[in-house]
C-alpha cells in the first residue's frame, strides 16, 4: 500500500529511463509513414518523453531540443480554440461527436455519412473546423492559430516549411478528396485555402516540452469558459484520439491521448499531469508504438484508477474507490 505518496512519487527517473529504453525496443515493431516523405525519413529510434505534472516536479527523457511536426495532435487545439470562439453550437453543426472505426482519412466513412464529418479527431472533421478558422488566406488562418496556442500555451510552436514543402510535393489525395466531399455537402465553404490551412497546422513544429505545455491547456483550464472547452475536447480525445484503437486504449488505459502520423502522442492523466512522447514508429492505425506503451506504464506508475479498475475485473463494475484499488493494484 501507498498511503500517503502522492501519485507521481511513485516515479522515478530511473523507473522512466527503463520504460523508455522498452519502448524503443518495442517501437521497432512499427513503421514509418510513407506518404509523407520527410517522415519516411527521420530517425527510428528517436524517443523523447516530458511529463509536467500538477503536483511540480516535471520528468523528462531523450532530445528536448529536437522539434518534430505535430500533426494530427493539433486537432485538439483547433477544437479547443474553435470552441472557445465560436461555441459549442456552430461547431457541432459543422463537426459531429460520434467515434469511427474507419482510417483517419478515410473517404468511404465521410461518404457513408452523406459528407457529414463524424468527430474532430480525423481528418474530415479538422478540415471542416480548419474551415472555420479566421483570416484571408492559409498563411494568416495557420499563424492565427499559431500565436493564439503560443500566447496561451506559453510555447513557441512553429511552422515547420521543410515539413510543409514535403507534405505538398506528395499530394495527398484522400485529404483532397475529403475536402471535395465536404465542399459538396456543404460544409466547406474554401476548399482550396481550408486544405492549405489544415496542412500547415499539421505543420506546426515543436519540443517536447511545448507539447506538453499544450497539454496543460487542457489539463488546468483558466476559467468556467475554458473548462467546459476542454472538458468537450478530453471527450472526444478518449473516444476518437486513436482512431480504430480508441475504444480499446480507453477501456485499457483510461485517459484521454491523441495522436499524429509524425508519431508525437499527447496524454491528459486529469488532475494529475500531461505526458507528451515523440517516438516515430506507428502500428497500422497511425498510433506511436512507443508513445502508447510508456503512456501505459506511467499511468499504471502513478496508479490513476481507470487503471487499476481496468486490471481489476469484479471492483471496476462495483465502482469501489481508491482504497480498495490500490490493494488490488498489487502495491
Ligand atoms: N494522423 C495524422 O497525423 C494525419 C495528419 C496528416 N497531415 C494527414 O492529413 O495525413
């Protein structure tokens, strides 16, 4: 038992040093993404990890220098600043709520749906929030956005043109294909600037540290206002974050992650702190092999309860509380 250590005291650097070393091992049974060539090519074995935590103390390991794109990670914070500028109501008329078993770009889902996008975490729902995002042209909607989390969030995300050169001399076109699927519904009113604008927001660049400062965004809301944001945002993390595997890692591990085809991952352990990993190796979903298993082992370190009940068949259907889960985690 544990009584009376706070949830991060139960790690240690050593402990974290370990779990990312298993982690890279792990990570090798992942691939990179092809379709965007600049990712095709980073290093492999690259893994830097940095946990902010509300009780202080921070861990980190790996490059902290290092900035990698953050891709789909974004979607959280073009939700949350949509959010938070527009509200609920004109967001959920261009964007729904509903999880979705099919790709994070896929086509055959935005057309079943008669061009509706089914939720902000794949790429049809962001490019219809992308849409909505303020300015003339792609330039200025990117860098609104920019500044706004860098203000914000404290950190000094950038765009990132050799991404951005590499992501446009291989046109993608799924992500083209949605949008004309989406301008023919009408929920698009730009197609040409919108995909522009969504592609370099994916662009966006940052350390391992920003990212875990983006994340505190959502973990310490400042007001009522940003509160229920992110509380909506953190929703549609644990049941879209991950595409096809979100239902899975919710049931498994229980806090809301999400993460980009660059192989950045963002976690919220609410209450407790923000783990942001950079590690490049996907599975077959677009998740980080390694990112997802070190996300695993902190939350099961500091013994958040959707963890321990998770592991704990018979007391996670009684909700029983802390007590009786930290006897049944084993400690
Ligand atoms: N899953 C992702 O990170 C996708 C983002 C990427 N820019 C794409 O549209 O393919």
């Amino acid at each position: 038992m544990n009584i009376g250590l706070k949830p991060f005291d139960r790690l240690t650097q050593a402990e974290l040093n370990i779990w990312v070393k298993e982690g890279q091992q792990r990570s090798q049974l992942g691939q990179l993404p092809s379709y965007i060539p600049q990712l095709a090519q980073v290093n492999p074995q690259e893994f830097v990890v940095k946990i902010l935590t509300i009780p202080g103390p921070s861990y980190q390991a790996g490059n902290e220098a290092l900035r990698f794109p953050v891709m789909s990670v974004i979607k959280c914070f073009l939700l949350l600043n949509r959010l938070l500028e527009l509200g609920e109501e004109r967001v959920f008329q261009r964007v729904g709520v509903q999880p979705s078993d099919q790709p994070f770009n896929s086509l055959e889902q935005l057309e079943s749906d008669g061009g509706w996008p089914r939720n902000p975490m794949i790429n049809s729902g962001a490019i219809a929030l992308a849409g909505l995002l303020p300015g003339k042209d792609a330039d200025t909607r990117c860098q609104y956005l920019c500044s706004w989390l860098n203000q914000f969030g404290d950190c000094q995300l950038v765009l990132d043109r050799d991404i951005l050169e590499s992501v446009r001399s291989a046109p993608n076109a799924k992500n083209q294909a949605l949008v004309s699927t989406l301008a023919a519904a009408g929920y698009l009113e730009y197609p040409e600037i919108t995909l522009d604008t969504y592609n370099q927001i994916c662009c966006l660049s940052a350390t391992i540290s920003d990212l875990a400062k983006l994340g505190l965004l959502l973990l310490k809301p400042p007001n009522p206002q940003w509160q229920n944001a992110s509380r909506i945002v953190k929703a549609l993390m644990m049941t879209c974050g991950l595409y096809e595997t979100s239902g899975q890692f919710a049931v498994k591990v229980g806090v809301p992650t999400k993460s980009g085809v660059s192989g950045a991952v963002l976690s919220i352990i609410p209450d407790l702190g923000a783990i942001a990993c950079y590690s490049p190796p996907l599975d077959s979903q677009g998740n980080s092999m390694g990112g997802l298993f070190l996300i695993e082992k902190m939350v099961e370190t500091v013994n958040y309860p959707h963890f321990s009940r998770s592991k704990c068949g018979l007391l996670a259907s009684t909700g029983i509380a802390s007590e009786e889960t930290e006897v049944c985690s084993g400690d």
